[in-house]
C-alpha cells in the first residue's frame, strides 16, 4: 500500500513539473505572439490530458467521465490541427504571391 501511494505522489510530482514547464513555455509563447490560435488550443489540449492521467492515477474515474475527457481530448486535437491547417494554407498563398 505505502509503495503504491509513494509511486503515486512521484507521479502527482512528475506530473505538476511537467506542466509548470508547460505554463512557462506558453507564456513566453504567447509573450512573443499575443493571437495564436494554435499554441492556445495545442496548450489546452496537453492540460485536459494531463488532467485526465493525473486523475486516473489518483481515483477511480466513472466510464461515463473518461468517454467525455477522450471526446474533449479528440475535438481539442482536431480544432488545433484545423488552426494548423489555416496557417499552412496562409503560408502557401503567401508564397504563391511572392514568386
């Protein structure tokens, strides 16, 4: 029981780390470039899973629950692949333009 609970405040540990590096990161991201659609939802989308792990490792989450985190998960990476979709497809007609 003690080893179980140790590994899982490492985890809890590890994981709050890793998104303090992910907060910092963002702000100074967001610093240099105040509008990007893309770094806002890559960012919102890295914090709802890493919400998602950390509860699963601490409670028991109802099946109900983890079905609505992987459908906000899944919607978070398709709205941060269509912002990166637009900003290839700005990048192309861009270049078009100059050639």
């Amino acid at each position: 029981m003690a080893a179980h609970l140790s590994r899982t405040l490492l985890d809890a540990a590890g994981l709050l780390a890793l998104l303090a590096v992910y907060a910092v990161s963002l702000r100074r991201i967001l610093g240099n470039n105040r509008a990007s659609l893309l770094v806002e939802w890559g960012f919102m989308t890295l914090s709802v899973f890493a919400a998602m792990q950390f509860l699963n490792r601490l409670v028991i989450v109802p099946v109900w629950l983890f079905g609505v985190w992987l459908v906000v998960v899944l919607f978070h990476c398709f709205a941060t692949l269509s912002f990166l979709l637009q900003r290839v497809v700005r990048a192309v007609r861009q270049r078009g333009r100059a050639n």
